[in-house]
C-alpha cells in the first residue's frame, strides 16, 4: 500500500504546484482542481495521503492542502468512519500538534490555523461522550512550549466561540487561562502568543452577549488596558477595547464600561496616550513614522472617543451613573491626541469634545470647565493650517504624508475639521465665556503686534505680499476663525450689563488703527470688525471711524491706475468689504440711521466714476442703502429715495434699445457678443460692456426686491403710511414703497425670461459662434460641488482672477439666468397684493418662465423649481 500512496501523494503535490505557481495555464489549473476535488470525494486514502502531506519535510504550501485533506475528512467522512479509524485520526492529530510542526517562530501561521480547525472540529464531534480527557491533553500539550501553547489558545477560541457550541459560561475561565503568559515572559516566542491570541479575541468580541465582555467587573477589559504598556502587544489590546467599547446594547449593559474610569485602568490608558508625542514614533534612521506604532495610536485615540461616547450617554441616565472621579485623567488622555502634531488624530477628537462640552451634566463640571481653557488655548495652534504632506514645515508633515495621497486631501480634510473645532470652540465659550474672550482678545493682540512674515511662499503676483499659505497668513486666518466663532457666542450667552465693553472697544480701536497693503491680512481685518461690531453700539461716536476703516477695502487696488487683472485676493477682499457693509447695515439699520446721509454721499462720489467699481460692487452698495432706508418709517420718503436711486437703472432698463434686445433672442445674442467668433483668446471683449449694463439692470432690480421692506413693528408700519387696509380679522396689508417703481420693470423682466428659454431651441443655439458652443453648459464649479471634488488650494488666490472669454460668457448666462428668477420669485414677498393684482399676471408669467420648458436643461429648471415652491407657499 505504501507505493501507491507514494505515488498518488506525488500526484497531488503536482496538482497543488499547478495551480499555486503563476505560470500555470488557466486549463490547467481546472484540470488540476477537477483532480483534486474528486480525489476528496472519492479515494479511499484520504486520510493517509493528508498525514504522509503534512509531514515536516514538505513545503508549507503542500502542508497546509494536507491538512485540508484531513479537515475535509474530519468535517463530512467521520460519521461514516469506524470507531479505530476515529481514533487512529485523532492520535496522528494530536501527534501533529506535539511534534508535527516547526519551532512557533518557524512556523507559518496559516499552517497552524489549519492544524487547530482540524482538532476543533474532532472536538465539535467526540466532546465530551468520546473525547472526557480531550481538557486534560490539551493542557498537557500546553506544557510541551510556546508552539502547543498557540495551539491550544487557537483550538479554544476557534471552539469555544463557534456559533452553535459555545458555552458562554465558560467564557470567564478561558480567558483566565489565555492571559497568563502575557505579564512575566518577553521572549518573541510569547509575543506570538500573545499576538495569536488577541488576534483571534478580536474576531469574536463584537457579537458574544455583552454581559460577558462584563464579567466580574469588566476584567477582561482592565487586562487589556494593562496591556497598553507592552508595545509589542498594545496595537493588538487597543483593537480590542475599541471593538468592545464601541458596543452598543442597552444602557444598564453598558453601564459596567465604567470601571474603565476607576484609577488602574485609568492611569494605563493616561500613560499610553501621553506617550503620543511626535519624536517617539519617529525612526532615527530613516526619518520616517513608525507605522505599527503609529497605527496603536489611531487605535488608542478611536478607544477615548468610543469611552466619550460611552459616558455622555451614561451619565444623566436613568441608570444612576455618576461622573467618574478620574474624568480629568481622561480628558488629559483625550488632550494628548487634540495637541497632536497628526492632523488625523486631532480631527479625531474634536466630535468627543463637543459632546463633553454640550453634555447637561458633564459641561457643568469644575474639571470640564478647567479643560475647556485648556482646549481653547490649544485652538491657537491646532487652527493654524500646516502640515500639508508636500512640505516639511512642521512636525505634522511626516503624518501627512501617511495619512492623505495629496495637499488637495489634507485641505478638505482641515477644512472638516476646521468646522468640527469650531463648533467645540462655540461650545467652550458657552462654558467660560469670559476666558474664551480673553483668550481671543490675546490672539488678536499678538498678532497686530507680530511683523508680518511672507516666508518662502510669497505671492506670485507683488513682491513682499503673503500667499495664503504664508507663515502669517495662515496664522491670522486662524485667529480670524477662533475671534469669530468665540465672540459670535459672547453676544448670545451673556447679559448686556455682563459684556466686556470697554476691553471690546479697546481691542476693536487697535484692530482699526492696524494698517497693511496685504489683500489677505486686510481681509482678516474686516472680518474682525464685523465681529467685534457690537461692541460700537455701546459707543456710537465710535461708527464713524469704523466705516472710514470699511470703505477704501471695496475700492483697494494693488497698484493704483493699473488695467492688469486683479488677483483673486484683491477681488476677494473687495467683495468682503461690501458684504461687511451690508452685513451691518442689516443687523444694524436702525443704529445705521444717523449715518445714511453721509454714507449715501460717499457712495454717489464712488459712482461718479465708472473705474472705481465694478457692477456688482455697484449693486452691493446699492442694497446696504436701502437696508438702512427701511428704518425711515416713511413711506413717501422712502419711496422718493428708491425712485432716486434707482433712475440711472430704471432709464436704462427701459430704454428702447434694451427693450429690443429683450425681445428677440436673434439681438440679444449679439448685444452680448455670443454670435462672434473670438481666434485670439487675447482680444479685448468688446461686448463685455454689454453684458455688464444688463447684469448690472438685473442684480440692481433683484436687490431693491429683497431688500426694501416696511416696517416690522404695526404701529410704526400704519404712522409711516404703509397700512393701506386691513383684513377682515384685522391684519393689516401693507404696501411697499418699492413696488411702484417696480411694476414698470417687470415686463421686461418677463421679456427677459421668455428670450433666455427661446435661446435652447435649435435656432437658436445654431447662432452661437464656434467659440461659445459650450457657454449654456453647467459651470465646473457646479460640478465640482455636485460630486464632491475639493477646490483647489488656496495658493489659487495668489494667481489672477482673470477668466477667458468663453468662461466670462458662461458665467453670464447662468447667473442671468438665476436672478432673473430669483427677482420674480421676490417679487410676491416684496410687493405682496401690488404683484398679484397686476392684470395677466398668470399669462405673462406661463408664456415667460414656462415656455418652451422642453428644450431647457435640467441644470436651468433648478431656480424655476424654488420659484413655484415660493408661488405656492404664498397663495
């Protein structure tokens, strides 16, 4: 029998050969595997050609189909086998695992995997009726060294947490019994062990009954914490405890997770997180991070926000549970990885902190106070944006690198946790609101008083100028952030008599007498004003300073007198500088009033010149005017004064060359210059007056329609003649003083509509030049936002913001496109029954917007979509 056996053994170790080697032909694998499945159906010998394959002196590959061999006998041959043969298999088994394997550092580990399923399943089939002693040999080969020891830890887990034959009682014991070599040994030998050991754990953690992870007072989980301390088995004990402490279940199962909070556990968990620091995981010889070091961290950090999310639903509940006495050791764990120089770990944390902030009970605690001066104070430094994995700038650099493929994905990753840190920053304040603002009155401070410093990154476009990602450029951005998002929460929580005036206003007098040239800064600047704003409504003789300070950023200029295009940092903050103006205009109208003169004087010396602004700055101080206007309280004044200001606009729109243009899409496509072919993409836009004269009609109209209004308050509405009836249960209907002068606009605004939905039918679209083909198409930054892709870097803002032809053109229309039904869908709120009352309204609004609705693209009927929502809300 021994030469047959030789000889069909060489057979399969051919057929093995065949299909593991990478030369081997698809049809030879088949024919290999269709030999090898019908050999573990059919032959007889199975047995005997899986134990002479097993042997040592085989490779590991022809081992392990042995071994397979063998548990495909084990699994569906051995009811069907006479009781010696049984005996036979489970002896040579048991031989196996005493002398059948290499030394355990030797030895591979699916090799042992696939010896301890085959005792498993013999032990699922003989235990305890034909196997009583099966315990007792197991603990004698636990004797034998460190090889049988992994064996009979994997044969016991890979048993006993078998669905269908564990016992969950006996849990407690075994883990009792796996857990001795893990304290005194330190060979390599016990290292696998333990590796093995804890791997295996892992797989069945997450489903067992949790009152068992729980037993005797969550000992398993305070050895696992113990084991945080051996780096050669911490990564393994972290995964571990996060999979436990990431269970969910019933709250008075979880409760036990407490015991994590008790001193010993505690103080390991403390220990392990503060050894985080960035030098430790570096490789001295090569520089680099050290990657199984730097994963346990990840692992330890993700164990803290799971223990957070534990204990902020566990206190308060109806379970009686108490804020545990060691919570400042936990919060100094959780601050270990907020202070790290890895951006993922930071971003990481910040959920926890504003959970542990907005906790009814937790945020109330002495300790949670305390710490949330800390995380303030720490705020300085983690807003800052560096650590991009391109640069070598910082410590995070080295992190970036392993954590984000480009700078693209480490910016939109800091600009989430940007948003999460400033939600916990709110939320600190909300607990110490007079340090949060001494710490941002601080920030502020230093800054003003820091020179400026470009760094290696100055801007492309001036000389001596920051690039966004300048040293201090970065750096006031981030102070920017914190001041807004603290003070933005000072006004809110605090008492009026409470509220640090005369520290505000000092503070907000050294920020407008700060003087620079540099787009960025001086946008940060502005942004500061506004914020620290309040505070000048306490001091009123202070406004004036604040709009003289406003003011020159809408009309700055890099290099006065110069037709270069402007950089995006130079548009930016002159669009900030509007925005600043109509954002106090309208929190502030009413302490605007004493102001209007002046300001509308200034505005009609910036229009008289048609270089100072362009349509859209025009537009902006058009709008923060008439959001002071409405605290006239009068209607007659208030109407005399939008009729004034909008007649440049009104003559314009109503002209009989725009309304020609109007009409007929053929005229309209060439009075914007869409029908021309542009070769040189250098050529001056010669319609691009054009199409400005027309937006600049239209975002005006758009303005006075959301903008103008009466006043809130009845009484003062019905004295300053707004009231013009009222309903039958009393209400009063009001009229705007905006909607005469309207009324003469809107058919041309419906002209408008009805050309640009005339402008997708196929006669149309065939008068475009070759050079604007693509000019309805969506915009990019559309599509970027619809799937996702960040934008690009802020480097981008150094660089000009100059567009080519076709990009300005598609820009236009689908801007004029949109405010065209923005103003209609305004019109209803703004002009209320002098809107509805006008005669054909229905027809003019069906053959206008919804006109030729089958030619327009998805991407257009969008703002028509809102517009109907508006219309039926409001009928």
């Amino acid at each position: 029998m021994a030469e047959p056996i030789r000889a069909l053994c060489d057979e399969l170790i051919k057929a093995v050969n065949v299909m593991m080697e990478a030369e081997s032909s698809q049809t030879y694998r088949l024919e290999a595997l269709k030999f090898i499945e019908e050999f573990k159906e059919k032959s007889p010998f199975c047995v005997e050609c899986g134990l002479q394959l097993a042997e040592k002196s085989q490779t590991a590959v022809v081992r392990h189909f042995g071994l397979q061999i063998l548990e495909h006998v084990v699994k569906f041959k051995w009811n069907d086998m006479a009781p010696q043969e049984k005996l036979q298999l489970k002896n040579c088994t048991m031989g196996l695992l005493s002398g059948g394997t290499h030394p355990i550092l030797q030895e591979e580990c699916h090799v042992k995997d696939a010896l301890s399923r085959i005792v498993v399943e013999m032990i699922k089939r003989e235990w305890p009726q034909h196997w009583p002693d099966m315990l007792k040999e197991m603990e004698a080969l636990t004797a034998m060294g460190y090889q049988r020891l992994l064996c009979f830890g994997l044969c016991f887990f890979f048993f006993f947490f078998s669905p269908g034959t564990f016992s969950y009682s006996a849990l407690p014991n075994i883990i009792c019994q796996i857990k001795l070599p893990f304290f005194s040994l330190q060979a390599k030998a016990h290292w696998r062990v333990g590796v093995a050991t804890l791997n295996t754990l892992a797989g069945y953690i997450d489903w067992v009954a949790l009152v068992y992870i729980t037993n005797d007072n969550c000992h398993l989980l305070e050895i696992l914490c113990l084991l945080l301390s051996e780096p050669e088995l911490q990564l393994e004990a972290a995964e571990c405890l996060l999979i436990a402490i990431s269970r969910k279940g019933k709250l008075e199962e979880r409760k036990p997770f407490m015991v994590l909070f008790d001193e010993v556990a505690m103080n390991y968990i403390l220990s392990a997180a503060q050894s985080a620091g960035g030098a430790a995981l570096c490789n001295q010889s090569s520089g680099g991070i050290v990657e199984r070091r730097y994963t346990f961290l990840k692992r330890l950090c993700q164990v803290l926000c799971a223990l957070g999310s534990q204990i902020c639903s566990l206190v308060g509940s109806d379970f009686e549970v108490q804020v545990p006495l060691n919570l400042d050791k936990y919060m100094e764990a959780l601050f270990a990885f907020t202070t790290h120089p890895s951006q993922l770990l930071r971003s990481s944390t910040q959920m926890t902190w504003g959970n542990l902030f907005r906790h009814d009970i937790l945020s109330k605690d002495t300790v949670v106070g305390q710490m949330a001066i800390k995380y303030l104070r720490a705020a300085r430094i983690s807003l800052v944006k560096t650590g991009f994995p391109s640069k070598n700038d910082c410590p995070g650099c080295e992190f970036s690198r392993v954590d984000f493929d480009s700078d693209e994905d480490f910016n939109c990753s800091f600009n989430s946790f940007r948003a999460q840190q400033g939600e916990a920053v709110r939320l600190a304040c909300k607990i110490v609101p007079f340090e949060a603002f001494q710490i941002a009155r601080e920030w502020v401070q230093y800054q003003i008083c820091t020179p400026i410093d470009t760094g290696n990154t100055t801007s492309k476009t001036e000389k001596g100028l920051c690039s966004a990602l300048s040293l201090t450029a970065v750096q006031w951005d981030a102070m920017t952030f914190f001041t807004e998002s603290v003070l933005g929460q000072l006004f809110k929580i605090l008492e009026k008599e409470k509220i640090p005036i005369d520290e505000g206003m000092e503070l907000l007098q050294m920020v407008v007498n700060y003087e620079t040239r540099d787009p960025l800064i001086l946008s940060c600047v502005l942004t500061i004003i506004s914020t620290l704003f309040p505070f000048v409504t306490h001091q009123p003789h202070f406004l004036p300073q604040v709009l003289f300070k406003i003011f020159p950023s809408i009309t700055f200029e890099l290099v006065e007198e110069c037709k270069a295009p402007r950089t995006r940092a130079v548009k930016n903050l002159r669009r900030h500088a509007c925005s600043s103006i109509i954002r106090i205009c309208r929190d502030y109208s009413d302490f605007m009033l004493p102001c209007f003169d002046m300001m509308y004087e200034h505005v009609k010396k910036l229009f008289s010149s048609e270089l100072l602004l362009t349509q859209m700055e025009k537009c902006a101080l058009m709008e923060a005017l008439i959001l002071i206007s409405n605290q006239f309280k009068d209607y007659n004044k208030q109407k005399a004064f939008l009729k004034e200001l909008m007649a440049p606009v009104t003559a314009q729109w109503l002209s009989e060359e725009m309304k020609s243009v109007l009409l007929d899409p053929a005229t309209f496509l060439a009075y914007v210059g869409a029908d021309q072919v542009i070769s040189d993409a250098d050529t001056e836009d010669q319609m691009g007056i054009n199409r400005s004269r027309i937006s600049f009609c239209v975002n005006t109209i758009l303005g006075v329609v959301k903008r103008a209004r009466w006043p809130a308050n009845p009484e003062e509405a019905k004295a300053g003649g707004f009231v013009v009836s009222t309903i039958s249960d009393g209400a009063p209907i009001y009229r705007n003083p905006c909607a005469e002068p309207l009324q003469a606009l809107l058919p041309n605004l419906f002209a408008l509509i009805r050309t640009q939905n005339n402008l997708f039918l196929p006669e149309n679209i065939n008068r475009l030049s070759k050079t604007f083909t693509r000019v309805y198409e969506i915009m990019d930054v559309e599509k970027n936002f619809a799937l996702g892709i960040p934008q690009p870097l802020l480097d981008a803002y150094d660089s000009s913001a100059y567009r080519n032809i076709a990009e300005r053109m598609q820009g236009f229309f689908s801007s004029l496109y949109d405010n065209c039904y923005h103003m209609l869908g305004n019109a209803g709120p703004c002009m209320q029954q002098d809107f509805y009352a006008i005669e054909g309204l229905a027809e003019q609004i069906v053959g206008s917007a919804f006109t030729h609705l089958d030619s327009v693209p998805d991407h257009r009927l969008r703002p028509l979509v809102h517009i109907l929502y508006l219309m039926i809300f409001l009928f």
